[in-house]
C-alpha cells in the first residue's frame, strides 16, 4: 500500500512541475534570459523522460508544445 501511494505522489508532483514549467514559459517565456529558457526546457525534457513510459499523461506534452508554439509564433 505504501510503495503504490509513493509512486504515486511520485507522478502527481512530477506532473505539477511539468505544468508548472510549461505555464511559466507561455506566461514569461519572452523576458526571460536565454539561459534560464534553456534550462527551464531542459528540466521539463527530463521530468518526461522519467516518466514517459510510466504514466499517460506525460505523453501529452507533445500537443502542449504545440500549442504553445504557435501561440508564441
């Protein structure tokens, strides 16, 4: 019971960064410096590939990179 709810929170805080990550980039993405976008996109790659395989959800990050493309261009 313990390890499921563990892995459990284990997903849900991953995926409340990942959104938060992605929020924060459509809201402030263009005043950022180049640095900080870089590692913001690499932080949010990364919490991905940890969970790619391991929860659905993580696989919509494709379509919300979309979105947010053609929102920004």
């Amino acid at each position: 019971m313990f390890f499921s709810c563990s892995i459990f929170v284990y997903f849900f805080s991953l995926f409340v960064v990942g959104n938060y990550v992605i929020s924060f980039l459509a809201s402030r993405g263009r005043d950022l410096q180049a640095f900080v976008t870089t590692s913001l996109i690499q932080l949010l790659s990364r919490i991905t590939k940890l969970a790619w395989f391991d929860d659905d959800r993580f696989r919509d990050i494709v379509k919300e990179a979309m979105t947010f493309l053609t929102q920004v261009f």
